[in-house]
C-alpha cells in the first residue's frame, strides 16, 4: 500500500521559476538539506525539516544559470555552472558568487552529476564526460564530440554499480531515441537504440530509471498517457557495436497525454512509481502512485494551482512546484501483496487523497523487477 501525506511549502517566497520551471532540486551532504536552483539567477539551500532557507547565492545581472547546483560530497562544496561553459565553486560561508572559484571551460555543459562516492562527473552537450578534477587542471582542454549532428540530449542519470559509477543519458534525433551507457571502470561507452514498437507516433515526455547489478530498467512516460519500460544492458555483449533494445508497455492510462504542463514520471522503488499529471484530459493536475507490480493505482492528490510539470523525490519526499511554491509531499510505500495493491489494507488517509484500485491484466505484469534508486530528476523534455 502507499500513501500521499499532507505537503507542506518550504518557503512563503515564490521562487523565480524560468518558464519551465526550476533547474532542479538537488541533496546536498546533510540529509535533511537541498539546493533548489531557479530558472534564472538564484541557488538556495533549504532545510526541510524547518521549512526554511539556509542560504541563497545568486550570479550577477547579465548572467544566467544553466544547469542545476550540486554538492561535491568529497568536499562539501557547491558547484554550479552559468552561462553553458563557466563553473562556480563556492562553500556555505561565502556570500558573493562573483568572488567565489571560476573555471571557463571549452564546451558548453548539459549537466553535472554528484554522487556520493564518487567524484562529480561533468557531461557535455556533445555527449563527453569528464570528472570534475580533469577539468580543473585543464579547463581549455578539447572536448570531443560524441553524438551525432542534430542529436540532443533530453535526460541522464547517474548510478553506482559495485562502488563505480555508471552513467546513462538518452538522446533524441528526428523522433528515434538512443541510450548512452557510459562506464567509468573500464572506461566503456555502448550505445542503443530504442524501438518504440507499435507506439512509434507518440512522445516521451519524461524519463525515469532504476538499477540492479546487470541491468538499468528505463521508463518512459509517453503521449498516449502510458509508461513503458526499457531493459537496458550495463555490461553489452559487444561495447563497441550499435545494440537495439525494445520497450514493453508497463502501466496503461495512468495520465491524459495532453498535461498542459506537460507530465512526470519517477520511480520510488521497485514496485512503485510516482506519476504527475492529469488523469483525464478535463481534470486538474494531480500526483499518483502506482504499483508496477501488480499495476494498480495506490492513491492519488489533487494539486489545484498547477505543476510546471517536473518532480523530484529523496528519501521519503517528494519536491514539485506547486503554483510558484515548492511544495514537500512526504509519502509512503509498503511492500506489495496483492491485498495491499487493491485497497483492502487498512490506513490513515488525509481528506485531499483516494486510493482508486485500477484493474488490468494481471498477464500483463512484469517478471523482472529491479532496484530503487536513491534520487530522481524528471523535468518536462
């Protein structure tokens, strides 16, 4: 069974969402603290527990942020990079990001990733990674390009798999998509393409993933208002040959594939995910849960001042921005049983949320089931 709580907002200020939202949210090395970065200037460290600001630093007028603020958990730090090709490096005690640590690098930058772990990894819009460490003591370096002309990417993750890290994006190009597995151990980078199977007209409009030790299950929510899912190889039978793999349809109708905000999807752990959208084209926007396993939906939350369509979860919280205020909706998810699936266990619910039971095929429910994941990042693509 699984349950939506009460949310709460983090901070009475509306925070200065770019036309698609925020940038990202972000766990920094205390558990109980995120950097959230806004669409346009602006990094704030939050507490949630007390609902408020530890912190706020901003880039000066003329600048903008382009990718979302991270922490090094090997230092401590903060990273943050403006204007596509400048790094910032700062720590709680400063106060002025113009004065902190800057490195200019060559290419310009779709994200940088900080697990705990490992060192931060920069990925580049061309496709090359780099560790942070590389980059400082050589930010000129060449950066070579790894995805073809035209080829974008739209989403990546990062995972540790036997204490190294692995590291996926997707990319897009004409309406095909491609996964990219890069592997920091032996250095490998495999490639995929992915059949979209009869579903070939619709979108996907957001990712989410989850791994184990062989395989990364990568989820898409597409147009159609279904999820499918992607069993993607870690170690390939040959690394250095293009592989195809397929998706298999996962969840049906969870969403109306016209959100005017678009939707989100991510996993919670591995037998539930969290969807956000609205469930009939006429309704508002709501946040769900489902059981993959058995394909039910577990319980559901109205959110009546609109999304801007992302949504992110650490720990037991899950982030969105709920109108123009992040909004914490800590939640629940006990492990399945049939019984639970459908309803029938007995729990506290808020007055805002329904547990709906959704039967389908049971046929139709996957055999293979693999591991959480510690934090998602899904954002409108």
């Amino acid at each position: 069974m699984a349950a939506l709580e009460e949310g709460f907002t983090l901070s009475a200020v509306p925070l200065g969402a770019g036309p698609h939202g925020l940038l990202g949210v972000e766990q920094s090395d205390k558990a109980d603290q995120f950097l959230v970065t806004d669409g346009g200037r602006t990094v704030i460290l939050y507490k949630v527990s007390d609902q408020k600001p530890l912190g706020s630093w901003s880039v000066k007028q003329g600048q903008i942020i382009t990718c979302p603020a991270v922490c090094n958990f090997q230092t401590g730090e903060y990273i943050v990079v403006h204007d596509n090709k400048v790094l910032r490096i700062w720590s709680n005690e400063d106060v002025n990001l113009d004065k902190v640590f800057k490195a200019t690098l060559s290419a310009e930058i779709y994200r940088i990733h900080s697990i705990q772990g490992a060192e931060p990894l920069v990925l580049f819009k061309e496709g090359a990674v780099r560790g942070l460490e590389a980059l400082l003591a050589e930010p000129q370096q060449k950066i070579e390009t790894v995805i073809s002309d035209e080829e974008v990417i739209k989403w990546t993750k990062i995972f540790m798999v036997f204490k190294h890290p692995v590291l996926i994006f997707i990319t897009e190009k004409h309406g095909n998509y491609f996964a990219y597995i890069q592997k920091f151990n032996s250095h490998t980078l495999s490639k995929y393409t992915l059949l979209l199977g009869q579903e070939e007209k619709s979108v996907i409009q957001s990712f989410t993933a989850s791994v184990d030790r062989k395989f990364i299950s990568l989820m898409s929510l597409s147009s159609d208002g279904c999820i499918y899912e992607t069993l993607v190889p870690i170690h390939p039978s040959d690394p250095e040959k293009d592989q195809r793999v397929v998706r298999s349809l996962l969840l049906k109708d969870v969403v109306s594939g016209d959100g005017r905000n678009g939707v989100a999807l991510t996993v919670l752990d591995q037998d539930h995910v969290a969807v956000l959208g609205p469930p009939l084209p006429s309704s508002k926007e709501c946040i769900s849960i489902w059981n993959t396993k058995f394909q039910t939906l577990q319980t559901s939350k109205e959110l009546s001042q609109g999304t801007s369509g992302q949504l992110w979860y650490y720990g037991e919280n899950l982030f969105v921005l709920h109108g123009k205020f992040l909004t914490v909706i800590p939640y629940k998810c006990e492990v399945s049983s049939l019984a639970g699936a459908l309803g029938k266990l007995k729990h506290s619910q808020d007055p805002g949320t329904q547990t709906v039971p959704h039967f389908v095929n049971w046929e139709t429910s996957r055999g293979h089931r693999l591991g959480s994941q510690n934090s998602e990042q899904s954002k409108r693509i």
